[in-house]
C-alpha cells in the first residue's frame, strides 16, 4: 500500500476520495477528525426551540 498522508498512523486507513475512511474518520483538510456525534448533528421536533411538548393523552 502507498503512504498517504491522511493515515492516522495505523496504516490500515482506506480513505475514499470524499476524504472519509473505513472507520469513519474524515480528513479535514489537515488531520483525521472523527465524525460529530449523532445527537449532536440535529435535534428532534420535540426538542426544537419553541416547540409544543407532546400531548400527553
């Protein structure tokens, strides 16, 4: 395998052309950053701001 420079070192990294490797890790533009946490990437209706909780019927 050829020496990328994205590799986090382990050099087991297979990094698609989109920047994103096998484990889930995507280049940034300088390092390997893992991805956001799901719960993080967006919240639900029910959390929204100025959203109605649900009824409790």
């Amino acid at each position: 395998m050829e020496d990328d420079e994205r590799c986090c070192g382990t050099g087991t990294c297979l990094i698609n052309a989109d920047g994103y490797c096998w484990c889930g890790q995507k280049w940034n533009g300088s390092v390997m950053c893992a991805p956001a946490a799901m719960g993080d990437a967006a919240t639900t209706p029910a959390e929204a701001p100025g959203a109605e909780p649900p009824d409790p019927a």
